[in-house]
C-alpha cells in the first residue's frame, strides 16, 4: 500500500497525496497531540507537514515507508514548532505556559541526545554494543546474558563498563 503512494507523490499525483494524508494525518495528529498536550499544536504541525510532505516530494525515499517519513518530518515540525510558542510566550511576558514549553523541549533535547548515543553504541564492537543491548533494550540480567552468550559475568560486566565509560565520556564532550 504504502510502496505504490510514494511514487504517485513524487509523480505530483494529488490522488495519491489525498490518500496518504486520509491514511496518516489521524495517526501524526494523535502522536504530536500525545507529546504536546496541545490540540492547537497538533493541528499545526498535521498541517505543516503535509505542506512540507508535498514542498519536499521529489526528495522522498522510494525505499522507505512513507509513514517513517512523515513521523521524521511531523517530529521535526513539532520542534520548530515548540521552538516558536516557547519564543512567543516569552516575549509576552513569560505566561504560566513556558515552564511546560521548556520542559517538553528538554525533552526533546533528551531524545536528540539518545539519538547520539544510539549512534556511539553503533560504532562499537559488535559483541559489546550486543551485551549492552541485552541489557538495557531487552532487560536481561548480567547472568543471564554470561549465560546465552557463553562468557563471565564479569565479561558482561566488562562490557556495560566500557560502553557507559564510553558514553559518559561522549556526554562530555558535547556539554563541554
């Protein structure tokens, strides 16, 4: 379904824009609605991006799902955004609403950082980013990732050391 929309977009079939708007635009509304608490903003990154959708159509990737495309950009318009009300509500003398404002763009802020992580964990070895992920993503214990993996417990130990070692020291260096 999704393979045959993004051809028909890019080939500025309005049809085909129609029905990916019909197919997503509940399912964007309801996840920046979700983050935001803001119907107002909901409603402005929806449309937002589908203009954005369309501006940037002959740029979009065959090969990928038209609905990880959209969330990037409904993601990235959400942030523009925030990033607006928050100056705007600052400049109208600080309403009761920029605490909230700055506290979702802190948070935001926080998923950018774990984006940078995700990419730090990429480039390590291969058996240490699978110990950490077994850890952290699966929740398995030390002793049970010594055990499927056929290594100490102090291996595994080792191996979680060394990536926060390693991302502590990442951290660092961007705040720095």
């Amino acid at each position: 379904m999704d393979k045959e929309i993004v051809p028909g977009i890019m080939a500025d079939d309005l049809t085909a824009f129609n029905h990916a708007y019909s197919l997503y635009h509940k399912q964007i509304y309801q996840f920046i609605f979700k983050k935001t608490q803001s119907e107002y903003i909901a409603t402005e990154v929806v449309q937002l991006c589908f203009i954005r959708l369309w501006e940037k159509r002959k740029t979009l990737n065959e090969d990928t799902a038209l609905n990880i495309q959209l969330f990037g950009m409904a993601r990235q318009v959400m942030i523009d955004e925030l990033r607006k009300e928050t100056a705007r509500l600052k400049y109208n003398n600080g309403s009761s609403q920029v605490p909230f404002t700055d506290n979702l763009m802190a948070m935001i802020e926080s998923r950018d950082m774990l984006k940078h992580f995700e990419r730090e964990i990429e480039s390590m070895p291969p058996m240490r980013k699978m110990v950490f992920n077994l850890s952290r993503q699966n929740g398995l214990s030390y002793a049970e990732i010594a055990e499927m993996l056929g290594i100490s417990t102090k291996t595994v130990e080792g191996h979680i050391g060394k990536v926060l070692s390693r991302l502590k020291s990442y951290m660092f260096t961007i705040l720095m």
